[in-house]
C-alpha cells in the first residue's frame, strides 16, 4: 500500500509536469502561428491540472510537510499560467512580436525551470518518506505475513467446514427447527467473520466477502432443497474466486518493481468470474446483465488489472442503482483504428458531470451516499488503465444512466 501511495503521488507529479508542458507548448504555438487551435491544448493542459491538484492534495493531506511543498507548487504553476496567459493576450492584442519580447524577458522559463525542480525535490521526499516506513516495518513483515496466512487458513477452514456441514443437515434442516434455527445463527457469525476478512483484504476482495453474504442470507428456513443446492453452487464459485483473488494478491505483495506482465485474455471468461464473484448483489438486486464481446474477443492484457477494471465498473454499476427500476446493464467490446474499446453501460443514478466531471476519477471522490462507498475504485481504475498507455472517460445524466468508455493502449 505505501509503494502505491509513493507510485501514485510520482505518477501524478509526472502528469502535472506534463500538463504544465502543455500549457507552455499551447501559449509558445500560438504565439508563433496565431492558430487557436493550438489553444486547445492550452485548455486541456488547464483543465488536466485541476485533476492531478486536486488528486495531489487528497493523497497528501494528513502530511503537513508534503502539503506545504505543494502549496509552493501550486504558488508556481498559478505563476506559469499568469505568464502564459498574458503571452496570449499580448499576442492577441499587439502581435506576435511584442508577445515574443514578452516571452525573451525569461520569466515564463524561470518559473518552469523553478516547477521542475519542486516536482524533483517532491519526488526525491517522497521516495524518502517510502524508504523510511519501509525500514521502520521490515522486521514486522514476516510475522504479519504469517498472521495473514493463518488468518486464510481459518477463514477458508470454516467455509469448507460451513459448506460440508449445510450439505449434510440439508433435510434435517427441512424437518427440525431448532437445528435450523442454530444453523442459521451459526453462519450469522461466519457471516461476520467473512466481514472482518473483507476489511483486512484490499479493495477488490470486499465485493467477493459481501457476496458470500448476500447468497447465505438469501436461504429461507423453509426454502426447498434444489434452493439451497442453488445458492451453494453459487457459493462454491465465490468462494473459487475468492480464493483466486487472494493468490494473486498474494503474488502481488511479492512484486518489487511495478512490473505488469501481459498475457492473452478472454473478455468472456474474465466477465464470467466477475458475474460469479458478484452473484449476491446481483440476486439482491435483480439486474439485467448483458454482453457482447463478438468483435473484439481476446486482448493482451494484465489478468489482474483487467479483472480489476471488470470488478469495479460492474460492481460500481451495481452498487449505484436506481432503485425505482430494475438495473440493466450491457458490456461489450469493439475495435475501431486497430485500437480496443471497452464499454459498460448502466441505467443507474447518474452523476452530474458539470458539478462533479473533473473529480470523478480523483482520490476519495464520493458523489452518492452508499455504506460501502470508498471513492478508490475509479482512481484506482484510471491509474491502472493509464498505466497500460490506455485512457477511460465517462457520460452520464443523472437519473438516465452512465457509460464508462475504456481505450486499452495499443
């Protein structure tokens, strides 16, 4: 978690650089042709430094000394933006050569020169700050490790246990109350078990515990018995995915460098064991879901991002329902310029792009009041999808729907 935090903070230190380039290259460009479509990159550059501010001060708030070092950041970048808006106006009012004189005096190059250095020394304390944490907990790390493992082995031993056990007293719990009835309390507690382990795992093995959850609980005491061999057939493939998940993490904490490896996968069977690990909500919430993956089947891709980038916006769709009408929602693929596009499209809450667009995506963003609402899983999702040189955008009318579009990186 802390090396995210560090990549994180890095890799939206990078992007505002980058931004802050493109304002430069914008107000340069135009100052030479008097193109305004060269603006446009201006405006972008603009519009991208809200985000990766914003997205900046959320990952640094709680450190008093990183928060004053990007309040000196930001001080500069307002600084580079009143340079280059004045190059503009000068070049729009009085020409390009008194616009060039206005540029010649260094004043837009000295604040650059001054951004790059504070993102360095941002970065360099940051890498300090992971080193230091890193050293403090080095001696711990075994021991949490084995914590974490016994902590699996029981957890998975009492689903096992749970499992063998239902089967076993299924008709008895059909004909004597009171063993159902202590069945019923039993699994109560492995419910909050399955809970508890939730909160340890990180964030794309909550939906998995939850899920266990919501099937268990959808057992009547006087439910027939081909309901009960149902909701445990849908259990066991939680309980696979689950276990999947938590070998990967596991693969995952043993990974130094941020180095993904990509390998062919199947859209189908990636969205298959989505639906699977999220049975429970999508029983509770009656969804219509469905997909298409006939023009672009298979992609090179990461496993774990792509089955992460699945999980959240299917379970986002899920999670942020209208509940005056029954979800639907449509995932599919397409190919257009040699490039693969992924859409999911929803029927849900909506989201009011013109107040909340440029924070959708930042960190701990939450537009809609919901128990297990986080504000990570979109940021975790762009960083990802980002990182494989892909993009994600997002329509949306409130109360009408949303559709997250992603372009995987070529």
């Amino acid at each position: 978690m802390i090396v995210n935090h560090t990549s994180n903070i890095n890799s939206v230190l990078e992007k505002v650089l980058s931004s802050t380039i493109d304002i430069e290259t914008g107000a340069r460009g135009y100052t030479i042709t008097g193109d305004e479509n060269y603006l446009e990159v201006y405006n972008h550059g603009h519009k991208n430094l809200e985000i990766w501010i914003d997205s900046l001060r959320s990952m640094n708030e709680t450190d008093e000394y990183q928060s004053k070092k990007l309040d000196t950041l930001e001080k500069l970048i307002e600084s580079k933006q009143k340079v280059s808006a004045m190059v503009i106006k000068t070049r729009r009012e009085y020409g390009m050569e008194e616009a060039a004189a206005l540029i010649k005096k260094g004043r837009g190059k000295e604040v650059m020169d001054s951004i790059r250095r504070s993102i360095r020394d941002y970065q360099k304390q940051a890498v300090l700050i992971l080193s230091d944490n890193l050293a403090q907990t080095e001696e711990n790390v075994q021991a949490r490790n084995n914590r974490f493992f016994l902590f699996i082995f029981v957890t998975f031993g009492i689903l096992i246990f749970a499992y063998i056990k239902i089967r076993q007293n299924t008709k008895r719990l059909l004909l004597d109350k009171i063993i159902q009835e202590n069945l019923m309390d039993e699994l109560t507690i492995q419910n909050q078990q399955l809970n508890d382990f939730a909160n340890i795992t990180s964030h794309n093995l909550r939906s998995p515990a939850s899920n266990i959850t919501a099937l268990i609980a959808t057992i009547e005491k006087d439910s027939p018995i081909e309901e009960y061999k149902t909701i445990f057939e849908m259990l066991r493939k939680v309980a696979q995915n689950l276990n999947d998940s938590l070998n990967q993490l596991m693969e995952v904490l043993h990974i130094k460098k941020n180095k993904v490896e990509k390998e062919l996968l199947s859209f189908q069977q990636i969205y298959s064991k989505t639906i699977e690990s999220l049975q429970g909500e999508i029983l509770k919430s009656g969804a219509i879901i469905k997909a298409d993956f006939k023009e672009v089947a298979e992609i090179a891709y990461s496993r774990i991002y792509l089955e992460s980038i699945f999980h959240n916006l299917i379970s986002n769709a899920l999670k942020y329902r209208a509940l005056e009408r029954t979800p639907e929602i449509t995932i599919r693929s397409e190919r257009k310029n040699n490039i693969v596009y992924l859409y999911v499209i929803d029927n849900g809450l909506g989201i009011d792009l013109n107040k909340n667009g440029h924070k959708i995506f930042g960190m701990n963003q939450i537009f809609h009041n919901h128990p297990e609402a986080k504000g990570i899983g979109l940021f975790m999702t762009k960083t990802q999808i980002e990182s494989m040189k892909g993009k994600i955008s997002v329509a949306s009318e409130v109360n009408i729907g949303t559709t997250f579009t992603v372009m995987f990186g070529t």
